[in-house]
C-alpha cells in the first residue's frame, strides 16, 4: 500500500501563491503516476495536474495551465504543486492521488482565495 500525506494549504490573496506538498510512503516503488485533483463546495472533484513518478512527464488541466506547476523530488518522494496567480476560483480542497497498483489518496488540503 501506499500513503500520502498533503500539506501547503491555507488562505491567500488573490494573486498570491501557494505550495502544495503531497508526500508519499509505504510501496512508493509500484506508483506509476501522482495526480492532483480538487474539489470546491458543491461541485465533483476535478483533475488539476499529472506527474509521471518515472521520468518527469507532465499534464495540467486548462484551467491552471500557465499558472500551475507541478514538480517532484524522487529522493523526498514527495510531490509539489506550486500555485500562481491564484483566482477565487481555485479554492477548494486540494487532493493528492496515486496509481500504485491501486487508487490511495491522501486526506486533502485546504485552499482558499480571497477577492
């Protein structure tokens, strides 16, 4: 199994930044990919961000794109989200998942964007 811990959330200006952390233990060896995904109040979860754990491959949802930056450190076994530009809109609960041959999340982190 796999665990995965978030942290980096909190409240910011719009126009400021923030970054997220995603920090991952257990069989690390068997993740194939780490995602990001949100979810707002009363809206479905939806992808932000993709980073292959093997090589360093990349995909964002076009909504962050430009704005977004997702980046790993192997050795820390821990994924990074830096968040720029950050609009209103981008507050939600921020969550952390892995294909590790299975689907493990973490428990979220809170983002909130002020006007």
């Amino acid at each position: 199994q796999v665990q995965l811990v978030e942290s980096g959330g909190g409240l910011v200006q719009a126009g400021g930044s923030l970054r997220l952390s995603c920090a991952a233990s257990g069989r690390t060896f068997t993740i194939h990919k780490i995602d990001w995904y949100r979810q707002a109040a009363e809206k479905e979860r939806e992808f932000v961000a993709r980073i292959m754990w093997s090589g360093s491959a990349t995909s964002y949802a076009d909504s962050v794109k430009g704005r977004f930056t997702i980046s790993k450190d192997n050795a820390k076994k821990t994924v990074y989200l830096q968040m720029n530009s950050l609009k209103p809109d981008d507050t939600a609960i921020y969550y952390c998942n892995a294909w590790a041959l299975g689907d493990y999340w973490g428990q979220g982190t809170q983002v909130t964007v002020s006007s």
